[in-house]
C-alpha cells in the first residue's frame, strides 16, 4: 500500500527527510535525505535520478531485513554497527555487508 507523499514544503536542502518502509510488515524509518544519499548509491541515484521514490520521499525496501536497516541507520548516523546478541552477532553481520552490496554503501 503506497502512502502519501511526504511533504516537502517545510524542508530545505539540508534537512529534508525521507521514510523507508523496510520488510514484509513494512517497519517504518525516517532519516535525513543527505544522511541517506552520501551513504548508499541506492539513494542516492533514487533521489537524484527522478525515481518515483526520490520524489515523493517514500521508499519501500520489503525484501530487506528490518533489523539490518536499523543497523545501517546506526550506523550511517554513529559510525557504528549495533550490537546484537552473540549467537545472532555473525548472521547479522552476514546480512549487513550483503545490504551494503546491494545498497551501494561501501562503508556498511
């Protein structure tokens, strides 16, 4: 189900934000666009490629583990990965450099 379009009219070029909606249940995150275009290619050509979700500012990434994107919110805004349990630790670091790959964030 797609949402409204966010709106933008109160925003300026440094402090506009976008939603992701992450996973099957649609999890929902709202971080800087500028955060989100200098840490992954996939932002950034959604945003400034016209891509239906760079304008209206609502992305939905279904096929994405809620739990990763959290992690990689963490840590485009920290410089940190976030801790998880230990038997849980490899899997999810597994799963983050894989989001990294196919989000175009080289540092993630």
């Amino acid at each position: 189900m797609r949402r409204p379009p966010v709106d933008r009219s109160y925003s300026n070029e440094f402090n506009r934000i976008i939603t992701v909606a992450v996973g099957p249940a649609r999890k929902e995150f709202v971080i800087h666009e500028e955060v989100a275009k200098a840490n992954s290619d996939y932002f950034k050509h959604a945003i400034e490629g016209g891509w239906s979700e760079g304008e209206s500012g609502y992305f939905e990434l279904l096929d994405e583990n809620p739990t990763v994107f959290a992690g990689f919110v963490n840590f485009i805004y920290n410089k940190n990965i976030a801790s998880v349990s230990a038997k849980d630790q490899e899997m999810f670091l597994v799963e983050s450099y894989l989001f990294g790959e196919r989000r175009g964030s080289v540092a993630y």
